[in-house]
C-alpha cells in the first residue's frame, strides 16, 4: 500500500564533540526522537564543512577530526516535530535547525503504537 502525505523534515546541524549531560548531544537528540514515538532519526557525518565561527572542520589522510560536522535528519509530521522542538531549544547551544516541508510516501503497512 502507498500513502502520500504532507509532513516536515527537521535538519539539526551540530558538532560531533557537541555533548549533553555527559554525553554526545546527537545520541541524546535520536534518544529522545524515539522516546517521543517520532518516526525516524537519521545522523549523517560530514566529511567537511564550517559553521558561524568559520573554523573548517575537516578529515585529513592519516589524521581525523574529533569535532565532524553533523547532521540529525527527523521527517515526520508536524504534530510529533512539534513535541521534540522543546528539548531541541534547551540542548542545542550552537548550531543550525532547519525545518522544510516534503511530501512523504510511505510503502506498506506503516502504523505507530499507540
């Protein structure tokens, strides 16, 4: 079965040595995505980037960087992007979120618990 709907994408862009409470601030993100039932969380890690402070951040051959950018992909609806936004403002002390609009679609039997 195919299901169309509208919904949000969440992107939270934050550093790899970015921490919460002892410990690291993506795994807290994804902890409390799940916690709340949302549909999904995804952390990609850069290869490469820079934020606000304009300090590149990057993989060198035979060296790695132990402050990777970031990113927590979440799509989901807006109703359960909203519950989530509350923790994001009080652990996210730098970086980025962005919210977008998408088209999800969905294959197969997709039910949350209830």
């Amino acid at each position: 079965m195919k299901l169309m709907e509208e919904g949000l994408l969440l992107r939270i862009f934050i550093g790899e040595s970015d921490t919460y409470q002892g410990k690291p601030l993506y795994e807290q993100i994804v902890h409390q995505a799940k916690l709340l039932n949302l549909a999904g969380a995804t952390v990609l890690r850069g290869i490469m980037g820079f934020g606000a402070n304009s300090r590149v951040h990057t993989t060198k051959f035979l060296r790695l960087s132990e402050d990777m950018p970031l990113v927590i992909e979440i799509i989901d609806s807006k109703p359960y992007i909203d519950l989530l936004m509350p923790f994001l403002d009080e652990v996210v002390k730098e970086g980025l979120i962005t919210l977008e609009k998408v088209q999800i679609i969905r294959y197969g039997e997709h039910r949350r618990p209830e």
